[in-house]
C-alpha cells in the first residue's frame, strides 16, 4: 500500500480493458460495521460488531471455530440478514456488484469447462464475444491458462481452488471476502495460494477480508488481525511488517504469538 | 457365442430336433421378414407401433418432466400435486386395460393413453428427485454470483438434475415398449403385436417369432439412442470422460 495510484495502474493486468463497459478505477470499498447483531434462534452468535475497514485494506479474521467468524463474513457480502445493526459497503449502489466471495469448496459446476466456470464471474452485460478473453486473462493470472478447456473433475484440489480465486477476481471485484478457501488444501499448496492471493491483491487493490483458523496464514497476509471471541472483537492488531514478508520474521511471529495468546488465554479464563 | 447359439438353433431346427410348429428356424425367420418385407406389411406394422411409441413417450415423458421440475422447483406446486400422483402410481398402469378399452375402444387413444400413464412416472419421479439432489452449495455460489432465476435454473439446476432424468428416460423407455405390447397384442388392428396375434390364428409360428425380435431390436434401439444421448450431454461427468 506504498505505491501511488499511477504506478499501480501500470501494473495492473487488467487494465488494458478500454472496451470494458466496467465504469470507474478498481479501488476498493470502504467497509462499515455497525451494532452488527445476529441470532439464529435462541443463539445468539454475534453480539454487536463495530468495525470499518478502510479501502484497499487486508483483514484476517481468526477465532475458535463456531465463534461466529464466518457469520460476520455472510453478513457483510449480504449472504445472511442481520438481527440487529447495519452494514455498509462503500457506496451501496454499487456494492453488490463489486462484491465477491470465495468459499470454503471451490463450488465449480462439473457440467462446465474451466474457462466457462470462470465466466460465471462476470457481470451478465459483458457481451459474449469479451466473455472467454476476460476469463483466460483471469485464468492466466492464476496460472491455469492451460487448463481452460479441461473439466474441473481432473484439476487437483489446489487448481480447483485456484479457478474458483479466477472467478472470484475476473469481475474485478472492489470487495473480497475469502471463507477459508485455502482451509483444504495441503500445506506446501497452501503455501504457494497465499502467495498468490498476496500478489494479486497487491496488484488489483480490492478491500479483503479472509475469515481462516490458520495464525500464521493471517500473520503472513493481513494488514490487520481480528480475533473473534463469543460474538465479539476480541483483540484488533494491526501487522505492521511491510511485504514481501518473508516467513519466520521475528515480528510476524511476536504477532502471532500474541494471537494465539489471546485465543488461548480466553480458554484458560474459562475453565 | 451369439452367432453360434444361431447356428446350433438352425442346425436343430433342420435337423428336426425342433419341431417347426414350436420354433422356426432362423433362416425361417429372415424368410418370413423379406416376405412381410415385400408385401410392405412389415414396414407399415413398424411404423404404426413407433408412432403409437414415440407419441405416447412424447406426452407421457413431457408432463412427467414438466410436473417433475414444477414441483422440484416450487413448494407449493409439490403439496397440490406430489400426494395425489404418488396415490395414482401405486395403480399397475396395465390394470387399467379394460377401463382404458370401455373408455377409449381399442382405438388409436387407448394405446396412447397407456403409454403415456406408463412413461409418465419413471420421467416424474426421476426429475424431481434431479432436481432435490442438485448441490445446494452451487446453488447458493449461483446467487451470490449474481445469476437471475433462469440462469440458475439453465446453468446450475438443470444440468444438475440431468443425470436423474437420464435414468428416468432409459427406465420409461422399457416401459413403453413393454405396455405397447402389451396393449397391441390385446386390442388392436395394425401394429407389430396385432401382427403376432394375426400369425398365431393362422399358426405362422415364424411371423410370431420375427414380431418378438422386431420389439427386442427395437427396444435396444431406443436404449441405445438414449445411451448416446447421454454420452453426449454428460461429457463433464467423470464415469462418461473418455479422455
């Protein structure tokens, strides 16, 4: 988040797009949480969340799992109703469009080809004849280009996922939410995915918030941590440690450690 | 091993270990066919039964489909109607006969008509449960990505439900040849059965052994268009990839 506008500009992939019918530059959406309360039934799973996250800025949500994390995250892209209070998405014309989620499973329909996949992402006026050159140009960024025209049935779990990111980023979303997409996947492809995801939102400057029980994958991405603890914010920790982090840097892990003591502590208290 | 269980039959057939009357021999068989064959009899019977068929397969098949996903899509269509229809398939559709015949006579609608009833619930019960196992997880990923109504129904529902609905066909195929024969053997005047029936009054044993084979080649046919229809449409499905 150092470079300017400009500069970015040039780096972007996907700005060589003059015939796009995509008004506007791709920065991200402000998000505001207010009050933010949801109960299912007699649950009571969120307990008032006060938040704003600032455009372009990446968040880690970390928590128990069942601590409503990913609750919070259904209900800022607008996946669930709240109880009580609001949310607020830059400026809310525009939101719902801009707005995309990544979910836990790829959720890649078996009956079309990778790049036809892709293009469920795109906004329905995209005429036809741009459809299949903006999905290989999302495609290509992910590293699949090759893979267009395969069945998603005979892609590993990492490429299926790494489609399902292709899709979620070939509309140019100002908004990522990610519902622990990289949650399946063994270590070393987890790995190489957070690496991606940091590239590509280093280049495109959406607003993202990852929802993941891994510590060490928030501390590696995040400009900013969120644990989550029985409903509420429990601890906010900014992670000041400029990028390309690199793993095992001694102040990534004094974050985490201070996370994890967080998470952990709480637990003492209870018993 | 086919070919040689032919050859053993006509073998024993000319041989006079089986009795003409009881089962002809083969080349019997093909002499009967290129007979009906040149008198045109053949064709016409052929062509009467694949219509009675594929007409009744065409109505029977598209209410079923029809009632199926109007009620995999919509609650309210399911109470009204899936109760009811569950009732009525626990009625043998062949039972019907002799209501269908002081109903209809022994015309053309008869037929239709059991074909139709006959089709209808493999079709129905197959497409609404298509639609009932379609991945709710796409589902949801189809509206969070923006799809309207007919594109989730187009794009994610339907495909999703068409391996179903395949089972449903292949399985409402047999049944409508099974009540064609059925139905044509008891009450009609032209048709491959009303052929076999015509044959054993005048005890043309090879006219009534080429009608049953006529049904069988025409039963594999069906099976088999409806095999490469579903080679074609499931592609994307693991247990039809060739490649």
């Amino acid at each position: 988040m150092v470079a300017s506008t400009l500069s970015r500009d040039a780096e972007i992939p996907f700005a060589d797009r003059a015939a796009s019918p995509r008004p506007g530059p791709a920065t991200g959406l402000p998000v505001t949480v207010r009050g933010l309360a949801k109960t299912f039934g007699d649950m009571p799973v969120l307990a008032g969340v006060d938040l704003h996250i600032p455009a372009g800025q990446f968040v880690a949500v970390v928590g128990k799992s069942g601590c409503g994390k990913s609750t919070l995250l259904r209900l800022v892209v607008g996946l669930e109703t709240p109880s009580a209070g609001d949310v607020r998405l830059g400026d809310a014309s525009e939101a719902r469009r801009s707005t995309r989620l990544m979910f836990q499973e790829p959720r890649l329909l078996p009956w079309k080809r990778v790049v036809a996949n892709v293009a469920v992402g795109l906004d329905p006026s995209v005429p036809a004849s741009r459809r299949r050159e903006e999905a290989l140009h999302a495609l290509r960024e992910v590293g699949l280009e090759n893979r267009a025209d395969d069945w998603p049935s005979v892609l590993s779990g990492g490429q299926r996922q790494r489609v399902a990111l292709a899709r979620a980023l070939v509309s140019r979303p100002r908004f990522l939410a990610l519902d622990e997409p990289l949650g399946a996947l063994d270590a070393l492809t987890r790995i190489e995915m957070q690496g991606l995801v940091e590239r590509i939102w280093t280049a495109q400057l959406f607003t993202a918030v990852l929802v993941t029980h891994d510590v060490g994958e928030a501390v590696a991405l995040a400009d900013r941590i969120l644990v989550i603890d029985a409903g509420r914010i429990a601890l906010d920790v900014p992670v000041d440690v400029p990028r390309p982090r690199r793993r095992g840097d001694p102040k990534l892990a004094r974050i985490e450690g201070r996370v994890f003591d967080h998470l952990f502590n709480d637990q003492g208290a209870g018993i | 091993m086919p070919a040689a269980l032919v050859a053993l039959w006509e073998v024993a057939a000319r041989l006079g270990e089986i009795p003409p009357n009881v089962l002809p021999a083969p080349s019997g068989v093909v002499a009967a066919a290129l007979r009906l064959a040149r008198s045109g009899e053949l064709a016409q019977n052929i062509g009467v039964s694949t219509l009675r068929a594929l007409s009744g397969f065409a109505v029977g098949g598209g209410i079923g489909l029809a009632l199926g996903l109007a009620n995999g899509l919509s609650s309210l269509s399911e109470k009204l109607t899936d109760t009811t229809l569950q009732m009525i398939r626990n009625v043998p559709h062949l039972a019907l006969i002799p209501l269908v015949i002081l109903w209809f006579g022994i015309d053309e609608e008869a037929k239709l008509f059991l074909v139709a009833l006959g089709v209808f619930f493999p079709i129905y019960i197959n497409t609404l449960h298509g639609i009932r196992s379609v991945d709710p997880q796409l589902v949801e990923m189809g509206r969070v990505y923006g799809m309207s109504e007919a594109r989730l129904f187009g794009e994610v529902i339907l495909p999703g439900a068409l391996p179903s609905i395949f089972v449903g066909l292949r399985y409402a195929l047999g049944i409508m040849w099974l009540t064609l024969i059925v139905a044509e053997t008891i009450s009609a005047s032209s048709g491959i059965g009303y052929m076999a029936m015509q044959a054993r009054e005048f005890l043309l044993v090879d006219v009534v052994v080429l009608s049953i084979l006529i049904y069988a080649l025409l039963g594999k046919l069906a099976d088999s268009v409806a095999r490469l229809l579903e080679r074609l449409s499931l592609r994307w499905h693991p247990a039809y990839q060739f490649r």
